[in-house]
C-alpha cells in the first residue's frame, strides 16, 4: 500500500473514532447508565496511570489518587472509547488481509514448509549413506585385521533397527 493512502486511512480512523467519541459523548448525556460505565472506566484508567506515571518517576508508591471531576472523566472514558474503535478497525483490516483467499503469505509458508522438509530428507539421506560407507569401510578394516570389533554388533542392531523402520514407513 503506498505511504500517500496509508495516510488516507489513517485519517479516515481517526475521523471514525471522532464520530464514534461524538456519538458516546450523546449517550451519555442521555443515559445515566452508560455515563456511569464511561465515568467508572476511565477513573480505573486515570488512576492506573497516575500510579505508573509517579512510579515511573520514581515517586514512591501512591495511596490515593485524587478522582477525576465527572466532565473530565466522561471526556476521558469518550476518547478511550474511540481509541478502541480505532484499534478494532484496524485489527479487523489486519485479519482481513491476512485471512483473505488466494493470500500468497500463506502459499510462501507453505511453499518454505515443504522445501525445508525437502533439504531435511536430503540431508538424512546423506548421512544414511555416509553411515553406509564408513560401516563398509570397518568392515573391511575387519576383515584386513582378522577380528571382529565391537562395531560389528552395534552395526547388525542399528541396520536391523533401520529396516524394521523402513518396514513401518511403507506400510503407512
């Protein structure tokens, strides 16, 4: 998305959220409910960050915080209303775009997901056959000696163990 939209939209949340914080605002000169929540909400907030700022600051810990007057308060629980409406937009923009059908972010994981599993394979498959040629070359120094070691056993249990396991895996 160019930077010039982005700006657009961004200007077109917080023109949402004004009307939204307007419309809030209405309520809760209507309803005393409403105005109620918003003044409880925001003397929880106001109180919260009164407490964090001063210990930010390093003023110690605080008993009490003077309460908001009911204007203010109601000025604040609007405009944390409409920071959520805000955030919400935006949040559901993002999963819009992120779930949307034929998303190429989800082919590419995909498409890494399976090329790792690839190299993985590969790479054990070399290690199989190093595994292979080193057992072929004790075996030979084995033989070149006269007597067995103790990787003879341990060899005879390790590729007993692999086709019994390769066993499985054509089964499945």
């Amino acid at each position: 998305m160019p930077f010039p939209l982005v700006k657009l939209v961004a200007l077109g949340f917080k023109q949402a959220s004004k009307y939204v914080s307007e419309i809030a605002k209405r309520r809760a000169k209507e309803n005393d409910r409403f105005k109620q929540m918003l003044i409880r909400g925001a003397g929880w907030y106001h109180v919260i960050q009164t407490k964090a700022r001063l210990n930010v600051l390093g003023m110690g810990k605080v008993k009490e915080v003077k309460p908001l007057s009911e204007k203010a308060a109601i000025d604040l629980g609007v405009n944390i209303v409409g920071d959520i409406v805000m955030v919400l937009c935006a949040l559901g923009i993002y999963y819009g775009f992120e779930n949307r059908p034929g998303s190429k972010h989800k082919e590419r994981e995909e498409e890494e997901r399976v090329e790792e599993m690839r190299v993985l394979k590969e790479a054990v498959m070399y290690q199989s056959d190093k595994l292979d040629q080193q057992a072929e070359r004790i075996k030979e120094l084995e033989r070149v000696l006269g007597a067995p070691t103790i990787f003879t056993s341990i060899s005879d249990k390790v590729k007993a163990s692999m086709s019994d396991n390769e066993k499985v895996n054509t089964k499945s």
